[in-house]
C-alpha cells in the first residue's frame, strides 16, 4: 500500500538574516543590509547576500529565514521570465512586483505556511520611485524609508529626525552606515559586514561588502550594568 507524504511546513526559521533598511534618495534608492546568516543564535554564515536586483526597475531586500527568501527569488525568476516573454516593450515596476509579494505572503500566510520573511521592495520607473515592505502574515505599506527587524525600532526614529528627499548618494550611504552602526551594536545577529545596494534610472548596482568604523570605548559598554539594580 503506497504510503501518503505529509505535507511539510517551515515550523521554525532555521538560518535567518536580520534587519534590511532602506531610504529613497535624490536619484532613487538605497538598500543595506549586513551578510550574517543565523543558525538559532550562532553566527554561522558570514557571507550571505540578501540584496537582490529584480528585472529592470527593482531591488529587493530580505530578512529572516534564508532558505524562504531563495523560493522567493525563484518565484520572481518565474514572474520576470514570464513577463520578458511578452516581448511587448513594456517591464513590470516596482510597485506591480510589491503587489505581487503581497499577495504571495498573504496567501501562504492563508495556507498555514508562511515564507518567514521581512522583504523590502524597492526601485524607479519612468521617474517615480517606490519603495515599500512586507512582512510574513502579508501586512504590508510604502513609505519614504522603511526597516525590518530590529531595523523598525533602532533605526526608524534615526530616519525620521534626519532623511530628506533631496539627499545626494553620498550622504544616503553615510545615513544608512549611521543606522547600521547602531544595529551593530544593539543587535546580537548583526555582523560587520554590510553590503549597500542602489537602484537609479541607469539601472541597480550592488556594491561589494565592506566593514564599518566603530568605537567600542562608550562608557555603557564598558560597565552595562551600573546603577541596574538586580540585573545580572
């Protein structure tokens, strides 16, 4: 008697990457995020990219469980190849591939079989910029600068008080090390190693990794715990 599979669930992220932040600038959008791969709360993988060009108009970001984001990069394979295949002069933007991604995590949220990831959606076509996120149960917004992760609570406020949409590219780069920087050190998952990505009207571009500056000689790093009665 032939035995019937059983179906198969992610249960619990098993390698996952943490926060993704992301801004628009004057020409377009800025993406980082750093290479660490999590096996639970080991550091195992120091080289993963969760930075993704998709098609002519967008760039994606990604965190949380690794091997969910590469299904999701063969899903939008799938949807890139099929539209190239019209041949009629026209390319999905980055707003059509957003809503894509929406309806995918909200229907295998539906399933009881989320992808468990955070994903940020970003790019330019014709001149409009986008950039939006969703999240594993298909919640979903756009907005002028977005995290994931740990990002939404660190990184956020730093965004508010300090981005503008006049930005030039350098001082983009130096607003997302300044966030990154603060991830680094509140973040157990972070690494120092991060990768900056940039998608402009010519086109994404996904810079090579690189280490951040730090300062380690805080007075709170040193003595955590002064004054924290009945910590540890």
């Amino acid at each position: 008697m032939d035995s019937v599979s059983e179906s198969q669930r992610t249960l619990y992220p098993y390698v996952t990457g943490s926060s993704v932040v992301a801004i628009k600038f004057k020409d377009g959008i800025l993406m980082a995020a750093d290479m660490g791969g999590s096996y639970g709360s080991t550091l195992r993988y120091k080289s993963v990219e969760r930075l993704k060009p998709i098609g002519k108009h967008s760039l994606l970001g990604a965190s949380g469980e690794i091997s969910d984001f590469q299904e999701i990069m063969r899903y939008l394979d799938e949807l890139i190849l099929n539209d190239n295949m019209w041949d009629d002069g026209n390319s999905l933007g980055p707003k059509e591939v957003h809503n894509y991604l929406t309806r995918v995590m909200y229907n295998r949220r539906n399933k009881f079989n989320p992808l468990w990831n955070s994903l940020v959606l970003g790019g330019i076509k014709k001149g409009q910029k986008y950039l939006g996120t969703v999240n594993m149960i298909g919640i979903n917004y756009e907005d002028n600068h977005v995290a994931t992760g740990l990002g939404n609570h660190l990184a956020r406020p730093i965004l508010r008080d300090e981005w503008n949409e006049n930005l030039s590219f350098e001082e983009g780069v130096r607003l997302l090390e300044k966030c990154m920087r603060v991830l680094l050190y509140r973040d157990r998952s972070a690494v120092n190693k991060i990768q900056i990505s940039r998608i402009t009207e010519e086109g994404a571009t996904v810079f090579p990794p690189y280490s951040l500056k730090t300062y380690w000689e805080f007075s709170a790093f040193k003595n955590p715990t002064v004054g924290a009665e009945g910590s540890w």
